[in-house]
C-alpha cells in the first residue's frame, strides 16, 4: 500500500480524478481524520472537506507506478 496527499479543491478536479482511477482494478481509500471513503464514489468524495489537502491510500503492487504518472495532477507535497 502507498500513501499519497492529493488535493481535489474543485467539482471538475474530483470528476477527472474519479474518471482516471476507475480505470485501474485496485481499491483506493481516502481518508480524512477518522473517515475513510471508497475514491471511486463521487457521493463519498464530496462528503469530505475537500478544502484542505486528503490522504489516498493506494492497494496495489504492480501497476503502482502507472497509478502515480496518472494521479501526478492531484499529489501535493
């Protein structure tokens, strides 16, 4: 599992990063202090605070290299 800080401060951000990882097969988590939302669901997505940067947990082994070129936009440090 890798885990990266994303920010999605607008409705068209969380749109194209919902677009981008139901590509993949793997499971994504956001987590938000103690809330921890499926990434894949735009309803839980905007049950957050989206004005502050999030953690996304990533489970998956293989393809986690073509994963982070695809989530770049969205990694903050």
């Amino acid at each position: 599992m890798k885990t990266v800080k994303i920010s999605l401060n607008s409705i068209d951000k969380v749109k194209a990063f919902v677009n981008d990882i139901t590509k993949f097969d793997s499971d994504f988590d956001l987590v938000s202090g103690r809330y921890v939302i499926d990434a894949k669901s735009i309803m839980g997505i905007f049950s957050l605070d989206l004005s502050k940067p999030i953690d996304l947990n990533v489970h998956a082994q293989d393809s986690l290299d073509a994963i982070l070129a695809v989530l770049a936009p969205y990694i903050v440090e």
